[in-house]
C-alpha cells in the first residue's frame, strides 16, 4: 500500500490541491474494504459519493458524526453499501464512498448497488472530482440529473437527499464548484414537482475553506462534524427518512420562545439594473423546525427570482420562508438560500430579521 501523502504547511494551494487530486484518485488503494453488511434492522441509510463520504483522510468521514447523532437521538439506522471503513466510534462501516469517482462513475455503478441494498434513503455528495479534474463541467448538471433519475427509478419510494459540494480552497476550483452548485436547486425542485422524494442539502453554506484541511478540498474534523449535523437536520424533516426515535415518542420540541434565528445578507454580484444576493440563516442554541427572515429595500430593489426559499414582496417589504427541505436546523446549523433582483438606486444591504419556529 503506497504511504499517504499529505502538503506539508506552507505548501502553494495549487500542489496542494495537485496533491488532492492524486489523492482523491487512490480510492481502491487507501481505506476501503468489502462490506460486512452490519445490520441492526434499522432504516437502511446508503452514503453515497467520493472520498468526502469515504474518509480518506480522516477515517469515518461524516458518517462518524451522524452515526452518533442517530444514537444520541434513538434513532436505529442501517448504513448499507459495498464498501466498509472507518473508526470504533462509527457503530455501523459500509457505504459507497468512492474515492476519486466523479457523477458518471458513479452512475455507472448505481442501479447495480440500489439493486442490493434497497436503501430507504440515499445521501448523495457527488461532483467535487468533476470539478478538481475539470471534467466537462458544463454537463456535470446534466451527469447530476440523470443519476437521480437512475436511483429514483430503481428504489422509486427512497428518499433521496441531494447535496451542493462542499467548498473549495482555491479560488478558480471555488467559482466552477459555485457554477455547479447553482444548477443543483433547480434539479432538485424538478424531481420533486415530478414526484419523487428528492430532497436539497445545502452542504456548500455548512462549511467555509476555514473547515478543511491544507489539502483544500477534503474537511477537517470540524468541518465533517457540520456535514454531519446538515445531514442529521435534513432527514430529520423528512418524516420517515430515517424512522422513529426509538423512545417510543417523538422528539421532544423545544418552547417557541427558546427558538431563535440571525439572518447575514451578502450581495454575490451586481450590474447595471440588477443583481444577485444570497442570505444565510442559522439556528440559535436549540434546534428549529422553520424560519422566516424579513427586511425592507431602501434602494428601489426588487426580487425576481428565488432559490431554497419563498420570496414575496409587498412594496419595498420582502418577506422569505423557509423551503419543505431546509426549514428544520440543529442549533448553530445554517441553511441559504438566494435570489436575483433589479435596483433602480443604490444596492445597500438592508437589515434583516429573522424568526424562528
């Protein structure tokens, strides 16, 4: 087995991201295992993606995380998958986390792994190597798409929760898997006004390059710990996606007073006549189930698109509730969403508020 190798501090971004890459590729020879097919006859859960599920470098990846989170809240879940790896502390090893795969690798595989393991719900993290290995980016949304529509025809009652990659260290890696990303929302929504129980994760708004390693791509403890905690807060507001506590009851729901939420406005981009804004809601100390931020433009502006929320406008009041998928937060976990618009003055960011439920 080839020794890994990581960019010792200091290294240059663009070796390090070189190194990544060799990395991300090494998949059959670092950490993988044939599956052991532990089961506990909980909800059969596949993660499903690259190294960013495997765990190549740090070994249990997010599942480490959300494996205790489904303890912790009686949850009895079921991992299933070809492969098997990670630490004591993840209770149950298999998943499909292929190192170095991009979406059509994947895809080539997936109807024979649904086949086998009929998960109830897949978590899929896929496209960073399409990204890093610049691989015919302008179809990656396209690649994306059909892969749903192969895992939603093969385990058509699955719930299917879909990712944005997570971020990138380097700034021209950063813009294409932004590029990417956007294209993913849309996807989503045409899936689920089709039918079928597909599901958007924002990992992308989880994490910072501040939550990964020198490698830039791949997360630090901390940053795999905030995958875990976005997953857990998404399937948990799907009902069923990952059963039952096992107590008997459901979760207990914490007082509406002790909810709360803040709300961060940044304007992504601007031009003559219009411009693009994002808005990052995060939980307060305990965990809610929606939110509703709201604020009023000052500067003639006008929403005209909306994405991972309900935008209305009442005159200069905007209004934006939360979408079916991300309204429910784990405390300090953070969802965003976005919206293009037109101005006829001057593009001041406005003050938000932001309630909780």
């Amino acid at each position: 087995m080839p020794p890994r190798q990581f960019p010792l501090p200091g290294t240059p971004l663009r070796w390090a991201v070189a190194l990544a890459a060799v990395l991300l590729a090494a998949g059959a020879l670092i950490g993988v295992g044939t599956a052991r097919a532990e089961s506990n006859g909980g909800v059969r859960v596949m993660p499903l993606g690259d190294s960013i599920t495997d765990g190549v470098t740090i070994p249990g990846a997010y599942r480490t995380g959300l494996w205790q989170r489904f303890t912790g809240g009686g949850y009895r879940v079921d991992f299933v998958g070809s492969l098997s790896n990670g630490p004591s502390a993840l209770g149950d090893h298999d998943h499909e986390g292929h190192s170095g795969w991009r979406i059509d690798q994947i895809d080539a595989n997936i109807v024979g792994w649904l086949r086998a393991y009929t998960p109830h719900t897949v978590l899929l993290h896929i496209g960073t190597n399409d990204v890093i290995q610049t691989h015919d980016l302008s179809g990656a949304p396209a690649r994306l798409s059909a892969l749903i529509d192969h895992i939603t025809a093969t385990v058509p009652t699955a719930e299917v929760f879909v990712a944005t990659i997570i971020p990138l260290a380097s700034s021209g890696l950063e813009a294409n898997a932004r590029t990417y990303n956007s294209a993913i929302p849309g996807i989503v929504q045409s899936k689920a006004n089709a039918g079928r129980h597909v599901h958007l994760v924002d990992l992308h708004a989880a994490l910072t390059t501040a939550d990964l390693l020198s490698d830039g791509v791949h997360p630090n403890a901390t940053g795999f710990d905030k995958m875990a905690a976005a997953w857990f807060a998404a399937l948990r507001s799907v009902p069923g996606s990952i059963g039952d506590t096992g107590g008997g009851g459901p979760t207990p729901t914490p007082p509406p007073g002790d909810r709360t939420c803040t709300a961060a406005y940044t304007l992504t981009g601007q031009w003559s006549g219009g411009f693009q804004a994002s808005v990052t809601v995060t939980a307060g100390s305990t965990a809610i189930t929606g939110w509703t931020v709201t604020w009023r433009y000052a500067g003639g502006q006008t929403v005209t698109q909306a994405w991972n929320a309900t935008v209305t406008s009442s005159g200069s009041a905007v209004t934006a509730r939360n979408a079916g998928y991300n309204g429910a937060l784990a405390a300090g976990a953070s969802a965003e969403f976005g919206f293009l618009g037109t101005s006829t003055g001057v593009n001041e960011v406005p003050t938000l508020t932001c309630t909780a439920t």
